[in-house]
C-alpha cells in the first residue's frame, strides 16, 4: 500500500520564506521513516525570488523576432526564456522547445506566468533544484528531527503524446534512477532495459495531488520501496550524444 | 489522501484466460465508487495471446539487416517489432523507435522479452488497449457491481530524460487528458497551456508498486479525482502533424 497525503494550508510563499520551515509546520501528521516528500517548483522558485516582471524587462532584437516568429508572443517573455536558455531545441507550431543551463528539456524553459500574480510576473525555475531539495531536506529534519528524501517537480510536455506530466527536477536523499539491468525475471531472463526513473513515477503520483487550484504545493509518499543512496535530478537527464531527439 | 492499493496472487496468465474475473477475485477488498483500476500491459498481452516464440519466426532480409546495423540483435525478434510497426521514427545508438500500428512512439514497438518464459517468446501490445481496458472494466462490474475505470500501463522511455516511466496505453471509462485551459488560476491569470495527462500519472504512479519480480500486475487507485466521461489512450497520441519530434 502507498498513500499520498497532501501538505496544504500553507500561506502564500513570498521571496525570502523558509519554505522547508513552512512545509515542516504544516505536514499532515507525523512523519515516517521511508516517507518522501514532493514539493511542486512554483513554491520553491517563489520562495527563491526566481521572479521577474515582465515590465522591467527589455526584449533583444532577437526576442523581439522570435516573438513574432511564434505568432505574436510578449517579447519580454521570450526575453526571460532566452536568458534561461542554453539552446534553442525547436521553434515551431507556435511553441518554444529549449535546453535550459541546468540542462532540462522542455517548452519555454520553465518559465511559466501562471499561479504568480495574473500575469504580470513570470515564475522560472530554481537555479538548482537538487541543491533546494537538499535545503528543504535540512529544514524538514531540523523540524521532525527525521532526514527523507525530498522531490522538487514541475510539469512537463512531452513528444509524441499530448498532455503534461510532472517530473522530477531536483531529487535529494534518494537514488533518482533505479536499474534492474543484470538480474534476471521470474523466469530466468536478464533484464537488459530496465532503468526506471522512480523519481519521475513520484513527482507524477505527487501531481494527482497538485492539480491546479487544489493548494496544494506538496505531498507526503508513505509506503514506496524507494533506493537508499546518492540522488540528483541530474542523473535523469541524458547524454546528449546518446539522444536521437536533440 | 490517494491511496494505491496492490492487486496481488493473481496465478502466471496464460492465453485465453478471463484476465478481469481473475483481478475481480483477487482485489484487495470492497471497490468504492471513484476507484481507478491500473493494469500492467504483460498480463493483458499474456491474456491476450499476444506472444510470439521466436523460434517460429523467420526473419526477413531487411529484419536481418537492421539487427546488424544496431549491433548485432537477434534478427527474429527485429522481425517481429517490424511486424508491429507502421514507421521507423529513428535507429541508432543500438535503438529502435517505431510507431505502432496503435500509434505509439516507442522503442521497440513495445515487443519485449522480459517476464514470458526466459527469453524464448517475445510479447506484444494488445492490439487495442483501450478495448482491452473496456473488457476488463466489464468483467469487475460483473464481479464487484462497479463499473470502474480501467487504465492499461506499460513503460516507455522519453527523449532528453533517462529511465523509463509508466505511461497509459489503454483507458476506459474516464477522461484521459484533463483541459484546464481558458480555467482562471487564483490569482485571475487565464491558463493557457495546462492540459494535464491523468491518465498518464495515474499510470506512472500505479508504476510504483509494479516494480520488477514484485508479482503486482494491476492496482487499485482511491480517492482521486478523475474526470468522468469517455477516455481512450488514443486522445493521449499527439497528432504527428503537431509533433516537432517525428
């Protein structure tokens, strides 16, 4: 059996809030061993002051281009994706695929206007989650006196099937990728595919409980198996030389 | 609080067993109104008869030719992935992308020889999942009184990310893609891009508890919030013409 319980009740996360504090106090009972935590991005890019407002921007000729090339977009918000932006994976069909510096994949580099302040203010992703999920980590245990593994996840678009899902971009406290290869089945069959990237399967059970307007910003995973051991959201990217799809 | 609830002691499937009376006997306690169930895609394929001995295939000259250009797999099993295989989208790296006749992306074309008989018999995907999930849903209903929602799962990797997640190939009896967009966020920002793949996290969270050799082929899913209507994997497929990764 496994439980998600949701973490609500938190106030309005501002820059400068001891989020990890702030989930520690309103955590839905006591903690577990084996428990994991998930927190969504927009608290924790809040809570970093990872906040621009798109009017103190100026857009570079080349956003401005950009702009109008995906059909008429706010300049100042590719701005602010630009300068999140490692490189520039595809642009077309009105959407903005880029490989941001800490080396995710995904549209307009997780720059995203919504749940900030109506619009007027983008939200971008931490500037290294791995390290805010370790943060967190810290604060939870100086609050339950217990260390468990904490999750950062946002949602995500993927090719091929329509519809976002949420995946892990900062993993602390556990292994990210679990791999299988060498042991055998059931039936005497080594297993040759099998890495599974639990820290993903987490942060997209998590998000059946961070539906949008839910007030949920976190959960509590009671019950999983997960690895014991180094973790980081890194290690769920792929080489690049081994992509087929960059 | 959701909840994941493991189907266990469901006895090795073999073709043309009744795969929803044997789930319908082995659940974990009363079905309440709002239960999802997920099924993994080996028992169903198994179910089915969806299998194939490798040794009854004899591959063609192309089979043979793309088993060497990856470095040297077993010609009959490429053999049979080309059979379920509408498009090669890429081959490379030792890996085979293929859409399905179903429309998946995957590699492989879902053909795997894990978890059959040692290695000696490939299994395929159901040949319509979303009609498998329906027959399955029909037969709880027949043995519990509920009709509930049914999602067929099976793990995928993903471009840029590694490890593979579970994702929804069949879905029956809920709304597969929840539409929050034109929905006002609290603090009145209009959404714009939040289409979210439920049943896909419903299908990677039920991953959770289908670990490798944990005997779990299916699981109960209580206490979230589906959307009610007519759903099928197939809405989760991205028209090819607004995929930027074909």
């Amino acid at each position: 059996m496994i439980q998600l319980a949701p973490v609500a009740g938190i106030p309005e996360v501002t820059p400068g809030d001891a989020l990890g504090e702030l989930i520690g106090r309103a955590l839905p009972g006591p903690l577990h061993r084996g428990d994991v935590l998930v927190v969504a991005q927009k608290v924790v890019s809040k809570a970093e002051g990872r906040l621009v407002r798109l009017d103190t921007v100026t857009p570079s000729e080349f956003a401005v281009s950009v702009a109008r090339t995906l059909g008429g977009k706010d300049a100042r918000l590719i701005e602010v994706i630009l300068g999140e932006t490692k490189r520039i994976v595809r642009m077309d069909h009105g959407v903005l695929i880029v490989e941001t510096h800490q080396g995710f994949v995904c549209a307009n580099g997780g720059v995203d206007l919504s749940n900030v302040d109506g619009g007027t203010t983008a939200s971008l992703l931490p500037l290294d989650a791995d390290g805010s999920a370790a943060h967190i980590a810290g604060a939870v245990e100086t609050a339950t006196g217990l260390h468990i593994p904490v999750i950062i996840s946002d949602t995500f678009g993927r090719p091929w099937r329509e519809g976002l899902v949420d995946v892990a971009i900062g993993v602390h406290g556990m292994v990210a990728l679990r791999d299988h290869r060498h042991q055998s089945d059931p039936h005497g069959y080594t297993l040759r595919a099998t890495v599974l990237a639990e820290a993903d399967q987490l942060a997209a059970a998590a998000g059946l409980l961070f539906r949008k307007n839910s007030g949920v910003p976190a959960c509590i995973i009671r019950g999983f198996d997960y690895q014991e051991g180094e973790g980081a959201a890194q290690h769920l990217l792929r080489n690049p030389e081994h992509d087929l799809f960059r």
